[in-house]
C-alpha cells in the first residue's frame, strides 16, 4: 500500500560534514522532538542526490533543534553500511543496496564477512518525480536499452544495487552483461566522471544526481533511454532482476527539468535505515523529525519532496524499524495491512539470518555455491518470495 495524504573505506577518510548549531524559530513539533546533540549519517557519495539531500534536511535539524548532523559520504553500498553495522553512525540515506540487497544477503552482502543484514526503514523517498534509470552518452545515438548491445556499460565496484540496477534496465532491453563490455569504476562518482571522459557510454544514477547534470552540459551530452509502461514483457524481465522498480514518469532531472517528463522507472531512493536494535525512541525521534521538519527541508535539493509522510510505502521490500511504527501509529497512518506485511518481512530476515548461521557452523569449502542453496531453500521453506 502506498499512502497517498574486508573493512570498508569512505570516500574519505570519516569526511564529515558538520553542520554548526544555530537558534531559530522552530517549526510545529521540532520542540517536542528529544534527539542528542549529534547524530551521524552515512550517505551516498558528495554531488549525489542522497549525499544533497541529507545536506539539507541536516541544515532543517540544525535550524530547528541544535541537533549537528554529520553526513559520511561512503563511495558505494559497502561504505555506507559498514559504519552502520558496526555502530559508528546511527542511520545511513542509503538505497535498495544498503538495505534490500543487505537484508537478503546477496552479492557483496552475501561474503563470509557479511551475510543477511537486519536493517530496518525510517522513512523513504518515494515522491517519483524522479527516476532511478540508466543514463547513456549522448553522441552514442543510443535510442533504446536494446542499443547497448556491444557498448561500454559502467559497473561500480562493490555497489550490487548500482549493478543490479544496470542488469534490470539491459534485462528491459532483451540484453544481459554477456552482451556489453563491462568497465570497472571505484565509485558512483568515477563512473559518471569515466561517461563524461569517454571511458564508458552508460552509467545508472537518479535523474536528479549532481553528476547527471553535470553530464548533461559536458561535450558528450545525456539521453536517458524511455521504458514503455505497455510492455509486459519487457517490465517482466526487468522486475525479474529488480523487484522494486515501476514505470515512473519523471519530472525531475538532467534534460528533463521543464519538459514533460521522461517515462522510466524508479524505486524509493535514498531510504533511511537503521539497525534492528538501534534504540527505538532514537529511532522514533529521527522518523518523527522526518515528517514534523518536512516543510522546513521541502525544495532544498533536487527531488527531496519525495520524503513527504504521503509518499511512504508501508509495504516495501524491508521491514520499518519499531521507533518508526511507533510514529505512524501516533500519525494514524499504520495499518493491520502494513502491520502484517512488517511481520512478513521480519520472520523473512529471520528465516534468512538463521539460514546464515547454520551454514556458518558447517563452513562449507565453497561458500558462495553454498549459501546461495541454502538461502534459496530457506526462502522457498519458509513460503517467502525467492529472488536472486
């Protein structure tokens, strides 16, 4: 239902943005709001659409409650976990990466050093006037996702979500990674940079991404291929391999500011998570101020009125951590539907992390071949949907 009212390394070095405490008028409810005098996020990359909107609801918590937020820019879904897991920051703006890709354990998630992560959502951007989509060059003459067969595709080194995301869009278009040549990138940010340098011809980003922009002005130019909302069985393919996306006409972005909009697909991004037991009346003020100083951020970055309480999808992909079920409660938003779906959701990270455990006591020699069996078969055990 979507209500309509290895140790990872930054991209540098604990690179904080802090944000000084200042007085101001503070906007309905920022007083009843009980947050410590800091909090820490990790974000997207700088020149990103999650690293900038952080920026800006940062500035709205500084504003309203003398709350200093420091925002870790992490260079993929790796970077922005891994301080998240270990407790050195509180939340991360992540996206379908740090948070679906984690909690199923796949991919870099799916390594001995990691495995089924028991992330929860706070809140979500799922506004759709953007689209999270496959950008191509443009003086490539690339029209469609078919016409990538035999280019130069972008593949983001310990990103599975940016890299799954390139696979569903190829998957639209009948083709998979076989049919590309594949170039490798340290970060989102090199990958665009590696586009605009004629190193590459497509990498994935939110339309609203600074380095979008940016691409669009250089010398090569920026076409965003469409995807058809008829086609059955092109968005069958595609949400084979990424569950989360649906059409989406976007009004927001590179080249796409003040026309009609660009018919693609999109998904909730960033999504702000925790940990599973990361303090629930933390948890529970961090949501509350989402919502209580949205009017206080709305329109300070591209895209970030997709945060709106309306726009909340209480049956996604991942669990809503208990501090935030609290607030929808109070706000008379949560349903026995959202209610059971959480449920399902969370009996599926269990069936998952026990899963995890089990294979871990065998040790098996091959573990990739290993857990992926056995997380299949934990998965179909236990009635859940399997993907991946």
């Amino acid at each position: 239902m979507t209500l309509r009212l290895s140790a990872a390394v930054l991209s540098a070095p604990l690179c904080a943005l802090a944000l000084g405490v200042v007085a101001a008028a503070s906007p309905a409810g920022a007083d009843e709001l009980n947050l410590p005098r800091q909090l820490s996020w990790t974000a997207y990359d700088t020149g990103s659409a999650g690293y900038n909107q952080a920026v800006a609801i940062g500035a709205a918590l500084q504003d309203a409650t003398g709350t200093n937020l420091r925002v870790l820019p992490g260079k993929n879904d790796i970077s922005r976990t891994e301080p998240l897991r270990r407790g050195r920051v509180d939340f991360s703006a992540t996206g379908v990466g740090g948070s679906f890709m984690a909690q199923e354990g796949v991919f870099e998630f799916g390594e001995p050093a990691w495995g089924p992560q028991k992330v929860r959502v706070l809140a979500a951007n799922n506004g759709g006037a953007i689209n999270l989509s496959v950008g191509v060059a443009g003086d490539e003459g690339i029209e469609t996702y078919a016409d990538l067969k035999g280019k130069r595709v972008a593949w983001v080194v310990g990103a599975p979500a940016l890299n799954v995301n390139v696979e569903a869009y190829l998957a639209y278009g009948g083709l998979t990674w076989d049919d590309v040549e594949r170039v490798d990138f340290g970060g989102f940010g090199a990958a665009w940079r590696g586009l605009m340098d004629d190193q590459v011809d497509a990498a994935f980003a939110s339309t609203n991404s600074g380095m979008a922009y940016e691409a669009a002005t250089g010398p090569r130019g920026l076409f965003w291929p469409p995807v058809d909302p008829d086609d059955a069985a092109g968005l069958k393919r595609m949400t084979g391999v990424a569950p989360f996306f649906t059409p989406n006409k976007a009004t927001v972005g590179a080249d796409i500011d003040g026309t009609d909009g660009y018919q693609g697909a999109g998904y909730a991004y960033p999504v702000l998570t925790a940990m599973a037991d990361q303090d629930e009346d933390l948890a529970y003020n961090m949501t509350k101020a989402m919502f209580e100083l949205f009017d206080a951020y709305k329109g300070k970055a591209p895209g970030i009125n997709g945060w709106a309480l309306e726009f909340q999808n209480f049956t996604w992909v991942v669990p809503y951590h208990d501090g935030a079920v609290r607030y929808f409660k109070e706000a008379g938003v949560w349903t026995d539907e959202a209610e059971a779906h959480n449920a399902m959701l969370i009996a599926r990270q269990d069936a998952l992390a026990a899963a995890w455990d089990a294979l871990k006591a065998e040790n098996p020699e091959n573990w990739e071949e290993a857990w992926t069996a056995a997380r299949r078969k934990a998965l179909a055990d236990g009635d859940f949907a399997v993907y991946f």
